[in-house]
C-alpha cells in the first residue's frame, strides 16, 4: 500500500553516511526486523529511526505521514489500508485525505 525510507539517525554524525532501507508496508515482523537490523537498530545501542521519504499509491497519504512516525502504527496502518481496499472503499479514502475530511 506504502512505502517508507527509513534511516537510522544516530549513525549519520558517527559514520558521516546515510544508513537507511526502504520497507514496504504493511510488512510482517520478520521483514520489519530484518530492514532495521540492516540499518544497525538493534533496540539497544540504536533505537531512533527517521522517515526520510514515503511513496503510496494511495492519493494524498504522503501529505498525512511525517518523519518521526510510529513504525508499528504505520504498519497498522498498512494493514488498515488493505482491508478498505479490499471492502471497496479505498476511493472514499482516498477523498477525505485529499479534502481534509479525515477525522
């Protein structure tokens, strides 16, 4: 439905690099621990991760996601997508995001 660039903030004054991955949502926890393991977050040393960019095929989402989400609730909200779809309601969705009726 997603996806997200995600990074790991405390490398990049470390290392002077960016460390990211992309993931695409919604993900299992298997793929999810995967991407952050790639990146160095391991929970311990490295927990901080930053959105860098996000890409979606549905209309107007971008313009709601913003740099320091929560990685659990974006892959609910990955999860949340695919059901409106998958019951036809993706267009209604979809308009509200774009007309500012998302409450």
């Amino acid at each position: 439905m997603f996806e997200a660039y995600i990074t790991n903030t405390a490398l990049y004054p470390l290392m002077g690099i960016e460390v990211g991955t992309t993931v695409h949502f919604p993900t299992t926890t298997q793929e999810l621990q995967a991407a952050l393991a790639k990146i160095g977050i391991d929970g311990k040393r490295y927990s901080e991760v930053f959105f860098t960019s996000f890409d979606s095929d549905v209309l107007g989402l971008y313009d709601h996601l913003y740099e320091c989400e929560n990685i659990d609730e974006l892959n609910e909200l990955g999860h949340a997508l695919l059901e409106v779809r998958d019951k036809g309601g993706l267009e209604t969705f979809e308009a509200a995001l774009v007309l500012g009726n998302h409450t």
